[in-house]
C-alpha cells in the first residue's frame, strides 16, 4: 500500500531535515544517549502510575480503583514503615495505610507499597476516624468532621480495652481512657492528637501504645471498633453537639 503524496512529500521534508544537521562525535552520542537513558528512567515510573516510588501515589491508585477520584488530602500521618492517609471526595471519606516491605528474597522488586484502604464512609453527619499509623508521641491520631457550624473546639475521649500486648505475651486486662482536645481547622476537620499515659499496670504496656504497633497490616478488625465519646463546643465553651459510639470498622479493601 502506498503512502498518500502529502504524507511522503512531508516524510521526505522531514528526512532531509535530519540528514542537515551537524553529527556528533562518537563521544558526545555516548553522553547524550546515557543523559536520554537517564531521564526516561525518572520519568516513566511516574508516567506508568507505578507507586514504588511514593507512597502517597500507591494509595491514590488504589482510589483509584474504586473510583474515588477526584480527592482532597486531609491529613498524612507517618510512623517507621507505615504511612497513613486521610482524604475526601464531595461526598465520602477515606481513610488508607502504605505499609513498605523490603524483600530479601527479590531485591531487585522496587514495588515495595502495599496500600489498603480502612474506612470509605459518606461524608454525612459527625464521622470519627482512626489514622493507622501513629504520631510522634507514640500514640493514635483520630480526626472528625462534622457537627454544627458554629462548633470551634471538641474534646474526645476513646475507652481502650482488649489491646494485644505481645511484650507480655497476652492482652491489656484493664480498661484505659485517653482524652484529647482539638479546635476546628480552616478546612472543618478536627485532628486529636493521642498521647500515651505514663504510668500503667505493672507488667503490661500502654493500651495506647500497643493500638497499632504492629502497624495497620497486622491489626485485628476488632481492634478498630473502639469506644469513644465526642463533646464539641462553641467560642464560649458551651456543649453544642455530642456522640458516643465505636470506631468504624476496618474494611481492609485491596487493590482488585
């Protein structure tokens, strides 16, 4: 088949075109082919979506794939090998963990995010939180959205009990209250930030800082729903809204 005459009289433009310029010298090629090799390796991982390189990418793929897109960033939680994620859509909230796992038996994988998504809830009412990872002291971070507009600042306390403790191979017998207080941000979350006690049962560790110390990958579903009590106020400290209930559960939803 024949090309049509526009297409190879352009073709013939654009071959004699090449055939003017100036050749490199063997050396300056090398350079030049070794600096083309050099940015197509930067640059076609992200083009190709592949997330090894950012754990932030790996979750919104995994968004991705369950069509929640567009999303906003809210908050990005990071502890050791584990990060975690909190992001809204117009109408729904997500929250996922990147967990990075470092293969000895395939150290040439660079894929090393695995990425699962906790909660999708809809963007209703009062919806409480757990990040799934932990914050620099130690201890959880559990964000809120919702309640009234006129709502400025909250108090939140979470009931810990039945917390693996694989330091002293058993669970934590008793029940631990935390608290925490938050004021509302420009964008309408509230972030408490948990902080562990200092002093607990003899021979047992801190219920909160045994709630996710294995990270989110081997925390039981169990563990997710966790008591907790949630007064928020206004400027003057007057109550104006209030909810008690569990945490959600974790759906742990894969890449399909």
């Amino acid at each position: 088949m024949r090309m049509p005459d526009f297409v190879e009289k352009r073709w013939d433009r654009m071959r004699n075109w090449w055939d003017r310029l100036p050749k490199l010298p063997r050396k300056w090629r090398i350079v030049r082919n070794l600096a083309v090799t050099a940015l197509a390796a930067a640059l076609i991982p992200p083009l190709l979506e592949w997330p090894c390189l950012d754990p932030y990418r790996a979750f919104q793929r995994l968004e991705g794939a369950y069509l929640l897109t567009p999303s906003r960033p809210v908050l990005q939680v990071e502890s050791g090998w584990c990060t975690g994620f909190l992001s809204e859509g117009d109408s729904w909230i997500t929250v996922g963990s990147v967990s990075e796992f470092k293969s000895t038996d395939r150290p040439l994988n660079l894929d090393r995010n695995y990425a699962l998504l906790h909660q999708i809830l809809p963007k209703k009412g009062i919806a409480v939180v757990l990040l799934p990872a932990k914050n620099e002291d130690d201890g959880a971070v559990i964000a809120v959205w919702g309640g009234p507009e006129e709502a400025v600042s909250g108090t939140l306390e979470l009931d810990l009990k039945g917390i693996s403790d694989p330091f002293n191979r058993g669970v934590i017998p008793a029940l631990e209250t935390f608290s925490a207080q938050a004021r509302r941000r420009e964008d309408g979350w509230f972030v408490f930030q948990f902080v562990p006690h200092d002093n607990h049962l003899k021979g047992t560790s801190c219920a909160m800082e045994m709630l996710l110390w294995g990270g989110p990958v081997f925390l039981s579903k169990e563990t997710w729903q966790q008591p907790y009590r949630l007064t928020l106020t206004d400027g003057h400290g007057n109550k104006v809204a209030e909810q008690s209930g569990t945490l959600p559960p974790d759906q742990r939803l894969q890449r399909w």
